[in-house]
C-alpha cells in the first residue's frame, strides 16, 4: 500500500528501521510506534519506498465548503 502523505512515509521509514533493528522500539513516537506495531515488515517497506513526488507534506482533511 503506497504511502498517502511524505509524513506517512517518513513515520513508515522510522518504523520500518526499527523494526529492522537498526533503530529503538522506544524512540519512536506516534504513528510510527504504531506502524511498527501493527505492520509487517513488507508492508513497511512498501510504504516507505513510495516515490515522494507529487506528495502533501500532510493528508489533511477537507473543509467542507
């Protein structure tokens, strides 16, 4: 599943880390703790991979008009 947002992809990156390892458990934070939790390690890296042109900092929501 691609990533929505360069914020989505970053917190997937850092728990994609941690869950390699490479970084604490306990130095993330947010939704990136709770990726870690909950995805795979495949689907981390999917989402982390995502190519990051034409990506909102942030998926925000939409004011209604």
């Amino acid at each position: 599943m691609p990533a929505k947002s360069q914020a989505q992809q970053k917190a997937a990156g850092a728990a994609l880390s941690a869950k390699r390892g490479e970084q604490k458990v306990s130095d993330l934070k947010g939704a990136s703790r709770s990726m870690e939790k909950s995805m795979s390690e495949k689907e981390l890296d999917e989402m982390a991979s995502t190519r990051r042109t034409g990506k909102p900092e942030h998926a925000g929501r939409h004011d209604p008009e």
